[in-house]
C-alpha cells in the first residue's frame, strides 16, 4: 500500500562555500526542518573540478571547520573523497564511497583537494540530527570505500540500491548513525517500476530525485528532477513507494527516519537544542577548548602526526 504524498517542492540553491559555487539543498530549502526531522540537511554537489589536486598535505579547499551535534555523511557517487579531523584522520576514499562522523561533543575537520582538473565531482554531504542526550558522546568516524558500500542488483533489470544506512533487501548501510534512519540510493532504469516498503516505525520518508525525470510516484505524475516529495509515513498500513521512470535512468534518493520530535537550536555547523548550549560551544572555540575530545598533537599539521602514522 502506498504511502500519500504530503507536498512536492523544488530544490533549492545554496552557496556553502562562500563563494562562487553552489549546490543543490534537497532541505531544509525544500523541506523545513519541521517535515524532515530527524533529517537536517542534504545537499547534492555536482560540478567539474577546476583547481585540481592540493599541493601540500595540509592544504584543503574546505577548510577547517567546527561541527557539534548531529552525524554526517559525504557521499560521493563520483570523484575522490579526502579528510583530515581532530581525531587525527586523514583518510581518501574513491567513488562511490562514503565518509561519516557521527561528531557528538565536538570535531574539527576539512574537505577536498583529491581530483584533477576537469573530474566531474558529483555527491551528497547529509547532516542528520541526534537526540539531546546523545549530542554531548565522544566523536566516532569511519571511512567506506567503493568495495565496502552495499550495492544491491534489483531484479528484472529494474537498477540498483546502494544502502547508505540501515537494514534493506537483507544488507545494512555502513553510515553508523545515532538516530533511526533508513538511506537508500535508488538507480532505476529507463521504462521501469521500483516498489519497496519503508522501514516499519519511521515516520518520515523524503525522496530526492536528482537526476532524471518520473513518470509518477505513488500516482503523481510527471515528477521533474530536482523534485522533493514529502510523503506521509505516520500510518503502518501505508509503507510502500511505487516509482516509475521515462525512457531514461533516474536517481532517487529515500530518506525515512525517526522523528525527535525535539527544539533545535541551530548556528551553521552547530545544532543543539538551545541557545545557551550554542553560545557554550562559541565560548569555547574563543577559548581553544573545542573540541574538549581530540588527539594530543596539531592534527592540521601532518608533520606533526607521530611517526607511526605518518603516510
């Protein structure tokens, strides 16, 4: 039985970088945070590589940033993934694959500098919100190549499911997140239907078509790409998704979770539950005391790294 569709919006375009380059926000531009609780963030980065690699192990074309409360996941579907945190990481990964921190009390990290002039780098960076009791855990990380990201064959040449989080078609995604949640990146051939049933007790479901255009979801019909579709996930009865694409491949992007149902205060790259927990985590990056859980040498130095881990 099919889900109902509660609204459809349009993505929007943000400038995270602050400067020329944008992306594509499925939400909160789309979405409020309201609708998409537990779910924060998404936005879809597609765009050719100009710069090219970094020239020094320290360098990186996003640079180093705070981050409390909430887990993260950079997905990239192509392109080449690189990071460096305050737990002493620095990790590159290739596509598709996926890095992921669930930051808790408080990391520090910075992005990019792993392709060459002219990669066309496509991705997703997804921010998830985390109950108030669990915000203050220590910091936990991991890297997923391409050969560890689950990749499912849907039958009779209908496309593929790479699980991003939680349990579908028997696998369970790699994305360690706090919060309930079920990510799924859907690829559907030209001229085929993809049904599937979200997981039970989720009472969001979003999707996020990216690329392509539908034929109809769940009955509505001519969905363009860009769209996202709120549907209405409360009722257990009604847990399925009926999609069907034109003469041409899409992707869809399923993201249903447990709301938190809980206040968010919000400052950038800090999400809590009030202000005065917000201007706490100010006071301490004024203070050099954020994040109070990191490694004991300068993780922005890779000359300072012991020489057991120097790579």
């Amino acid at each position: 039985m099919s889900m109902p569709i509660k609204a459809i919006a349009e993505e929007g375009i943000t400038h995270p970088f602050g400067d020329h380059r944008s992306v594509k926000q499925a939400f909160p531009a789309a979405i409020t945070s309201e609708h998409s609780d537990p779910f924060l963030m998404c936005d879809y980065l597609d765009m050719v590589e100009t710069a090219g690699k970094a020239r020094h192990d320290d360098a990186f074309p996003i640079d180093w940033h705070p981050h409390r409360g909430m887990d993260i996941a950079t997905y990239l579907r192509t392109g080449t993934g690189r990071h460096a945190d305050s737990l002493g990481n620095r990790m590159t990964f290739d596509s598709p694959g996926m890095q992921w921190m669930s930051v808790g009390s408080g990391v520090e990290h910075a992005e990019g500098g792993g392709d060459d002039p002219g990669t066309n780098v496509r991705g997703f960076q997804i921010w998830i919100n985390v109950p108030k009791e669990r915000k203050m855990d220590d910091p936990r990380y991991g890297t997923v190549p391409s050969e560890d990201l689950p990749s499912v064959a849907l039958g009779d040449g209908i496309g593929t499911a790479l699980v991003l989080a939680g349990d579908a078609y028997g696998v369970r995604g790699p994305f360690e997140t706090v919060q309930e949640v079920q990510m799924i990146d859907f690829r559907v051939g030209g001229g085929r239907t993809l049904e599937f049933s979200i997981g039970e007790g989720l009472d969001t479901a979003i999707l996020y078509v990216y690329e392509g255009c539908l034929k109809s979801v769940n009955g509505e019909n001519d969905v363009q790409s860009g769209s996202v579709i709120l549907l209405d996930a409360t009722v257990d009865a009604l847990r399925g998704l009926n999609i069907k694409t034109k003469d041409e491949e899409a992707g869809v992007m399923l993201f249903a979770g447990k709301k938190l149902k809980e206040p968010i205060a919000w400052h950038g790259p800090i999400v809590m539950n009030t202000q005065e927990q917000i201007r706490t985590t100010l006071l301490e990056l004024r203070t050099g005391k954020f994040p109070p859980k990191r490694v004991d040498w300068d993780y922005k130095r890779m000359a300072a790294f012991p020489t057991k881990m120097n790579f």
